[in-house]
C-alpha cells in the first residue's frame, strides 16, 4: 500500500509525484556574421514512453533564444520506446531560417547542441531535382503513433475472403465454404433458418427494488447461453461470480456489490430464436436429446437453460411430443421467481396523548423585607462668621480646640471673641510647611493620605482622574515581569511585554487585545507543520505539543488539537486554506471538509468549513471572536477535524497514493 500522508501544517503535507528524468541543453547561438542570435526555436516530438516508463504525449514548444543564450530541458529521446528525436526549427526576423534533429541523451551535466545534433548526411546546397532527400517516419510529425494504431495482417490472412479481427488484434481470413454464413465471434458454419439463428437482447433495464440492500432483480428473457450475459451497473462492467450469479432470467447480486437508490443497471445478453424469446435450441429437437428418457405422458420442457422433464400430463388430447396437453397437470418446478418487492412502509402509528402536566410546586414564601439602615446624619454647615474686625491684631481669637472643622473644611462655629479668620498657619507655620519631628502623621489626620504609604480608599468614594491636552490623567509606574504577591483585583504595568496586567480569578492576564503586544495584523501569529513544542501565541493563546500528524484513522472523521484560549480570551480569526491541492487515489473517497471547532462541535469556528479537493491555494477566513467555553472563565480547546463528505465514504486509514496540503492560521488574542 502506498503510504498516504496527510500533515497538519496545524494541519497537512505530503509530497508530489515523480517527474521523469531532463537533460539540460545549454549553449550560445551566433549568426554567420558573429552577432548573436535573437528569435525562438520550435521544438515538437510524438509520443514516447521515457526510461521511467513515463508517458511522453505528442506536444509542441517554444522556447525564446535572448542575446544568443539557448537553455532548455528535455526528457532523453536515445532510451525512449519507440526511439524518438526532437524536431527543432529556428525562426528569426520573422520566419523559419533552417532545422535541424536533436537526439537527447542522458546527461546530469548541461549539453551544447553539438551533442545532440544529428548530423544531415546533405553536405552542401544541392538541386532538389537532382537528390532526392530521405524522409524517416520519424521526420512525420505523428506518423509512427498512427502507422502503430493500424491493424497488422495476421498469418491466416488472405485477398478476397471475409476478414475477422483475431485475439492479438491483427487480421485474419474466414474459413469455411462459400455458402457458408459468418457468426458475430468469427466462426463460419452452414447457414439455418431464422427461426433458428440467435438473436440479441441489448439495454435491458433490469426489473427490482434498488435500496441498496435488495440483491435479486429480474431481466426480461432468459439468456442463452448463460455465459453471454453482461450487465452493467452505472456503465461499468460487472464480473461474474464475483459481483453476480444468473439463474435463468434471474439476476443475484452478491451483498457486497448489491445496487444502491440510483444505480442504473443495464444488460445486453443472446437469445436463440428470432422472436427474441427465451427458446430452445433450434437445431435440436426433443426427441434427439433423450426421446428413451420420457415415460408414459411426459413431454420435454425448456426452463431457459436446458431441457428438462415436464410432469405427466393428464387425459388430454394427444398433443405432439413436447406438448403440453389440454388440461393436463404443470410440468416440472421452473425456475424460482425473483424476490417480490418489498412491501409498502406502513402509515406510522398515531401519536400518543401527551402526558399530563405535573402539579406546579408550592411558591416560596417570601421573606420579610429587610430594615433599612439608618441614614447617617448629615452635620450642619457651620454658619459662615462675619469677617472679623481688622483692629490692632484683632486677637485672632484663640483656635481654641480649633472647633471641630465642619464637612468640607467649613470652620466651626467661632469662639466667644467672634468667628475666625482664615487659617493661615499650620503646627504655628507660615507657607511651605516642611513636616519635622513632632508633627502628626498623615494617619493622625482625618482624610489625609501619605505618598509614601498604601492608601485604602472607603467604599463608594469614587476617585477621578482628569487627563489634560498634554498630561495624562493617570499612570502606572512599569515593571518586568509580574509581582509575586497578588491579590484579585491588582493591576500593574510590564514594560518588558507592553502591556497591562490584572489578577483575576487567581491568574495574571493582560488586559485588553490588539493593543499593548498583541498581534493586530492578520496571520503575524502563524502556527505552521514545523511546530511541535509548547509556546505562547499571546493574549491568552497557546498552541499545542503535537500539531503534526497523519489522518489514518479507521473512520470517515478525525481531528487534532491545535491549541487552548484561556479564560476571558479568544482567536481573533481563523483561516482554513488548501496550501496544495489534495487528491485521493482511492474511489470512496472523492470529496472531504476541514473545519476548526471544539472537540463536540467540529464547524462551531468556521460554519459549513472548507471543502477540500478543490485549487491549490483557495481558503476561508472567519473573524472572531469565538466561545466554546461553558463560561468566559473556563478555557476552550481548539481542534481541526477532518471529514470525508461523499457517498457512501471510506475511512480515513484506506486512502491510497493521497497527496496534498491543509494549513490553518489562527491570530491574535481578544478578550471575550
């Protein structure tokens, strides 16, 4: 068995069919006066078979001679069957200047054309009436092909008789007398009535029920003899014994070749006697058979193939022998009948009642509404004080326990002395305050936040970030590689990767998609046949460790991970393309698809999939993204499963002599 390849290139390769063996010829070409030949030569040949034994079809070609350089390959005429030349004509200054015949031999080194010229036994310009010039078969563009498909005279052939092709296809004389007839096979002999000469039976439709499980169906004669039936099933010749038995008028198919819904079956088979029925012979009678092996009231009886005994008949009139009398009793058991057709499906049975609708559950009973909290109180705004009296210093009033500040920074009520002014001190200094030893911490302060310390925001208080025309509003200073202690929720920014990163559900993901490292551009992310190690695709993408295979499984389907999203993520697309073409050497296996899903849903990524067979380098791209997972935070595996798509189709491990190429592409990563 050939071995049949198919790799996933993420899919599939294998390589081409032998090309017969070429012979370089290499040369410059210069004209009598020393320039350089400029034109085209014209090179033709009739069918051969080369030293691989491949078939060589009679063809022509040209090939263009630029500044005086000629290169060309051919398959080598000097070890072909029948022996061949090339037939080279030189056109220039648009016409044919002269020709010339190339023998090609064997060579892996280039020739020139001096190795394969074959030399003109002409020397010199010569009147054409004074030398007649030899013309080979060869020289024919086609005659040796022609003068080998016409039919040869064989030993027995003689003028003025009946000719008849014989087994080895060449021609041979009738024998016999002149008064003689010839048969359809060749043979001669005396010539009989036309009752008696056989007759034929061609394009008979046989009679039965083709459900592709139904074997017996019925012609409309009995051949004879039986040997000469042929029948035809969709125009291909069936074999005896190995594909049918005929019994009679009967045809049996064996199971394993019985017709299927369609299938046409044809028959052409012999009959004796010129009305086409299934008669006896008519050179023989009953009686010259066994007329000693009938006994009292028995007759002769035809069943199709031979004759045999009829019952004895009963008081009927004496009837010529062979005859059935009147009323006399059924001969002998013919032949068995072919099977009936099957019966009509009967009408399918009515649909039961539907069944009765399950008592609906007791509803809950819902629980008490909850209290609702009680609102804190919201404090008063302090009522601001009329500016204090500029006066000598005006006592700034003591800050008493400095009141406490109201919401927002509002001052409290003011001292007996009248309100404050303006808090223009702060630890008793003016301007810039420098914090020194002594002073009270940021967490000494109410709402007052450290820079150098981690800060935990109350719940609800919404904090915003303004970006203006030149500054951002925030910024996350960048590290290397991920912090090794997380929590949910924490993000951070890797300058290594570009991109920004969050803990969630217990793993580091990078947020977002096309920006910040993932690919943007269709295909950059390429998994290709040559990948056989685990990596990362980015954005959540990873590929799988064996991404190379053969599809030789004993089933009509079958399929390869490809690769794993993890949670929240997904390809950006999804291209199935036919890199080469692919072609099947086996009959069962004319059509098949290739389409990327889950393990359960083979098309959920690329719906109706690619249909393979077709032209080398046709595909279908599918954007995403795409989800199989239960839910965004399960991951999905991806699989490219192959199918066999015709009729009545063959398992992937009995493909023959298959060659071909299937790549799939995958880029990108996005968040679902």
């Amino acid at each position: 068995m050939i071995s049949r390849s198919l790799f996933a290139a993420l899919a599939l390769a294998s390589t081409a069919l032998a090309s017969p063996p070429l012979t370089t010829i290499q040369d410059v070409l210069y004209k009598a006066d020393g320039t350089r030949f400029a034109g085209t030569l014209t090179i033709s040949w009739t069918s051969f078979e080369a030293i691989d034994q491949s078939a060589i079809t009679t063809q022509v070609t040209t090939v263009t001679v630029t500044d005086g350089n000629l290169r060309v390959q051919l398959v080598p005429t000097t070890t072909a069957v029948p022996p061949a030349n090339y037939t080279v004509k030189y056109n220039s200054d648009g016409r044919i200047q002269f020709g010339e015949t190339w023998a090609v031999p064997s060579s892996v080194t280039p020739l020139r054309i001096r190795d394969v010229r074959i030399a003109s036994s002409q020397t010199g310009a010569v009147s054409a009436d004074t030398v007649a010039a030899t013309v080979q078969e060869s020289d024919v563009a086609g005659l040796v092909s022609d003068l080998g498909a016409r039919p040869l005279k064989g030993p027995g052939y003689a003028a003025g008789r009946v000719a008849v092709v014989n087994p080895a296809g060449s021609l041979e004389t009738v024998t016999g007398s002149p008064s003689d007839c010839v048969r359809v096979d060749g043979s001669s002999g005396p010539c009989g009535d036309a009752g008696g000469l056989p007759s034929f039976v061609d394009g008979d439709s046989l009679s039965g029920i083709m459900d592709g499980s139904n074997t017996t169906f019925t012609l409309s004669a009995f051949p004879n003899p039986a040997s000469s039936l042929a029948v035809y099933r969709n125009g291909v010749l069936q074999s005896s014994v190995r594909d049918y038995n005929v019994t009679g008028n009967a045809v049996q198919f064996v199971a394993a070749a019985a017709p299927q819904p369609g299938d046409t079956l044809l028959a052409s088979f012999r009959l004796t006697g010129a009305d086409g029925a299934s008669a006896p012979p008519g050179l023989v009678s009953p009686q010259q058979i066994n007329p000693a092996g009938l006994t009292a009231g028995q007759t002769w009886v035809w069943d199709g193939n031979s004759y045999v005994p009829g019952a004895a008949g009963g008081a009927g009139g004496a009837g010529t022998i062979g005859a059935t009398g009147p009323a006399g009793t059924a001969g002998a058991t013919g032949v068995a009948g072919p099977l009936g057709p099957a019966g009509a499906t009967g009408p399918a049975g009515a649909a039961g009642p539907a069944g009765a609708t399950g008592v609906s559950g007791v509803a809950g009973a819902t629980g008490p509404v909850g209290v609702p909290g009680t609102a804190g109180a919201v404090g008063p705004t302090g009522v601001a004080g009329p500016a204090g009296a500029t006066g000598a210093a005006g006592a700034a009033g003591i800050a008493g326990p400095a009141g406490a500040t109201g919401a927002a920074g509002i001052a409290g009520p003011t001292g007996p002395s009248g309100a404050a002014g303006p808090t223009l001190t702060v630890f008793g200094r003016l301007g810039t305050v420098v914090a020194v030893s002594g002073d009270y911490s940021a967490a000494q302060v109410a709402n007052a936040a450290d820079k150098t310390a981690a800060n935990s925001y109350t719940a609800g208080a919404k904090q915003g970030f303004q970006s203006s025309a030149t500054t951002a509003g925030i910024n996350f200073g960048g590290v290397s590689a991920d912090p090794s202690v997380l929590s949910e929720g924490d993000v951070w920014y890797r300058t290594d990767t570009h991109a920004l990163r969050q803990y969630q559900n217990a793993v580091a993901v990078t947020v977002g998609g096309a920006a910040g490292g993932c690919p943007s551009t269709p295909f950059s992310t390429l998994i290709t046949g040559a990948t056989t190690s685990n990596g990362s695709l980015g954005c959540g993408l990873t590929y799988a460790s064996t991404v190379h295979t053969d599809f030789t499984a004993a089933a009509t389907t079958q399929r390869v991970k490809i690769g794993t999203a993890a949670s929240l993520f997904s390809a950006a697309g999804i291209r199935l393309e036919e890199t080469t073409t692919l072609v099947s050497g086996i009959g069962t296996i004319t059509a098949m698809q290739a389409c990327v899903g889950s393990a359960t849903a083979v098309c959920l990524f690329t719906p109706g999939g690619l249909a393979l067979f077709g032209s080398t380098g046709q595909f279908l791209t599918f954007p995403g993204p795409f989800s199989a997972a239960a839910t965004d935070l399960a991951t999905q595996d991806i699989y490219l499963t192959l199918s066999v798509t015709n009729v009545t189709p063959g398992n992937l491990s009995t493909m023959t002599g298959v060659v071909g190429k299937v790549t799939v592409r995958i880029w990108g990563g996005v968040a679902q």
